[in-house]
C-alpha cells in the first residue's frame, strides 16, 4: 500500500491550522475577556456603595428611637420602613447578581417586621456588606450576563447600576426626613465644624 | 526529499493535481485564515492588549438612569404648587425650587466636566439662587437633562477611561457614574420634599389609580358559604 506523501505547502497549511485551533481552544477554555476594558464600573461602584454604606448608618445612628415611626403623611414610608426598604432592596438585588439568597430574609413584610433602631442599623450594616460582596465578586465580564427580570435587554450592569441609584435615591429622601425632624446629617456636621475650625 | 529520493516538488505536483488534495489544502488554509482572524488575543502582541470596548454600556445605562430621573423629577417640579417653591424643611437647607437648580447645575457643570462643550453662560456661582420661578426651573431642568444625556451619550468607551481633575472621581467613568447618582438622590430628597407639602408624586397616583380601577372592575368576591 502506498503511503501518501504530503508536500510542504500541505504542511504548513495543517501547522498554521493546527495553531490557530489551539488558539481558539485557548480562548475557549479561559473567560473570553481578558483584556482590560476601558472602564470598569466596578471599583467606582464599590467606593460608592460604601459611602452610602457609611452615611446611612450614621443617618440612622443620629435620628433619635423615638423618630422612627415618624412619617410625613399617611400612607408614606416611615423612617424605619425607609432603612428597611434600603436594606430588603439590597439584599434582593444582590440575590439576583447570582448571590446565594441571604438566610432567613423573608421578603414580605420585612418593611414593617420591626421599628427597632438597634436591629435596623443592624439589617442596614448586614444588607450593604452582602450587596458589596455581590459586586465585589463580579469579574468585568458578568457586568454583560443577562438580568432579563429588570427588562427583556437589562443586564447585570444595569443591575449594579439600579443597586447605586435606587440607594442614592433613599438616602436623599433619608436626609429629608432628618433635616424636618431638626437632624442635621452627621457629615454635614462634621463639615460644618472643620470650616468653623 | 522524497521517500524514495524524488524531490518532493515533484510529488507535490502528482498531489496537487488530485482534486480532492487541492480541496484539502484550501480549506485547511481557509480554517486557519479565518481562525487566525477571530483569535486576536492568541495572535496578538505580547503586552499590547487589544483595545477591548468596556463589559457594560455605562453610557447607555446612564443616559436610560438619567431619562428616568428626568421624568420623575420634571413631573415633579409640574406637580409642585408655585407658592411652594420656597419652601423648606429647616433653615440653611436647600429649598425646593434650589433642589432643583441643584440637580440642573450638577447636569451642566459636572457633565463640562467629563470633557462635553460646556453650556455657553453657564456660571456655577449663584445659579441655585438665580430665580424660584416655577416655568424658568422647569425649563432649567429639562434643558439640563438634555445636556448631560447628549453629552454622555457623545462620549467613547475610550473618553471613559480618561482622567479628571477631581480626587473623588479619579476618571470620566467614575464622574458619570457620580451625574447620574448626584441627579437621583435629589429626586429622592424633592420626592420627600413633596410629601412633606401633600404633594403625592404623579406617577404613584397614576399606579394608585389604575390600582382602583382594576380593583373595580374586579371586586372581591365574597367567599362561598
């Protein structure tokens, strides 16, 4: 039987195929993106999220017990239901970032489950650690993965993003509530008190 | 050479002549050209990598943030009684028609400040206090929306990455992130604001109202005995 015998241009054909289907292997078998993006939304996210972290804590320290069943009509969130709802929302959309679902949260009913300022700062300081975790966790390439619960073409970025704006939101009707109720934010305070210096 | 010392040229051209080697060679030729295209990171430059567009559409998903917060907040601002807007919930803070001129002059002066022309007369100073009429405010913030929306949405991936001048937000990216946060904090404040003076939020009572009529439409019905 005859052996077939292949030529030089046969050759190199099958060597420059044979490294450009490792190449794609490659690229297969590790995460797609391994080039730095232009911008990555996380870092900035997280220092954000921390300085809300921070802020809504110190809110909540500052507004007296007896001020969180305050509300500023019937029908509209209470101080403590506000901070609670922060801290639900947090932990619900860390959840669908793909976390594991925080333990013992139960969704319904968890606005109104307790006006209690220790237990609420508590749920506040808990809910923005576990967001954090969420993000933090995110390599730039999970910011694309689909987040169709939030809209046919949302993403987890977009997630993230309503993670950083929905906070945003309530901690500007927080400082509200706080400065009606004759509470002064405590880092306005501190401004204050460095300029008066 | 050859297995049996024929140059191998030669044998080359009985191979070549044979059809279905000639199709063989072409498409292995083929596979690696276009494999070799879609690789790029493989067959890049060491050190060099490729200039990747960012993982999420921050533009985008700004400009649709910002949309929102536009909506919100100009309903607002229409819902809000004139005589309203000096009102305020303590003395030294911001009264309701300077929320406003807050948020506008964050969208023309932060959004100047990611590289976009800045809005010709624009001055910083006193703008919050130049005017509470309710028709001037409106009209200040639906322009100032418009221009931080175009501006952004005018931005490259590549502007993204550029620095600014502002410790806080070390990049363009960065300080989009921040428009976009800075613009919804006051409307959750203004949304407080209107509370405070009765003022239901209109897209809460519109979804109050299609609550009531769906529910009379479809009353309770009472439980069989």
């Amino acid at each position: 039987m005859k052996k077939p015998h292949l030529s030089l241009p046969v050759i190199l054909a099958l060597a420059v195929s044979c490294v450009a289907s490792r190449a794609v292997a490659q690229a297969s078998s590790q995460p797609a993106d391994r080039t730095p993006p232009s911008y990555d939304m996380k870092p900035q996210s997280l220092l954000d999220l921390d300085d809300l972290h921070k802020k809504f804590v110190s809110l909540a320290q500052a507004i007296p017990a007896d001020k969180y069943t305050w509300r500023p009509a019937p029908g509209v969130r209470s101080v403590s239901e506000v901070f609670l709802h922060v801290a639900g929302q947090n932990l619900r959309f860390a959840s669908d970032l793909g976390t594991t679902p925080a333990p013992d949260f139960k969704s319904d009913g968890y606005e109104k489950s307790t006006t209690d300022k220790t237990k609420i700062i508590d749920q506040l300081n808990q809910s923005f650690d576990y967001a954090h975790a969420a993000i933090e966790k995110m390599a730039n390439i999970d910011f694309r993965k689909p987040a169709t619960k939030y809209g046919p073409d949302a993403n987890a970025g977009d997630l993230v993003y309503l993670i950083v704006t929905h906070t945003h939101e309530h901690l500007g009707q927080s400082i509200a509530y706080a400065r009606v109720n004759g509470i002064v934010p405590p880092w306005t305070a501190a401004q204050a008190q460095k300029q008066g210096q | 050479m050859g297995e049996n010392g024929a140059p191998s040229g030669r044998r080359f051209d009985s191979l070549w002549g044979d059809s279905s080697v000639k199709k063989l060679c072409l498409a292995l030729l083929a596979f690696a050209i276009i494999h070799a295209g879609t690789s790029g990171n493989a067959f890049g430059q060491a050190g060099q990598p490729a200039a990747t567009s960012a993982a999420y559409g921050l533009q985008q998903g700004a400009v649709a943030e910002l949309k929102e917060a536009q909506r919100e907040l100009v309903s607002l601002a229409q819902a809000m009684p004139a005589e309203k807007y000096t009102w305020r919930p303590s003395e030294g803070v911001r009264s309701v028609a300077e929320v406003y001129l807050h948020v506008a002059a964050g969208n023309f002066g932060l959004t100047a400040l990611a590289g976009v022309p800045p809005k010709p007369g624009f001055k910083f100073q006193g703008y919050e206090k130049s005017t509470t009429d309710k028709p001037q405010i409106i009209a200040q913030l639906n322009e100032s929306f418009e221009f931080a929306e175009n501006g952004i949405s005018s931005l490259s991936d590549a502007d993204l990455a550029k620095p600014i001048k502002w410790p806080d937000y070390p990049t363009v990216g960065d300080l989009i992130l921040h428009i976009v946060a800075h613009a919804h904090e006051h409307l959750g404040q203004s949304i407080a604001y209107a509370r405070m003076n009765g003022v239901v939020p209109p897209w809460t009572a519109a979804a109050q109202e299609r609550a009531a009529r769906r529910q009379q439409a479809n009353p309770p019905t009472r439980p069989q005995d």
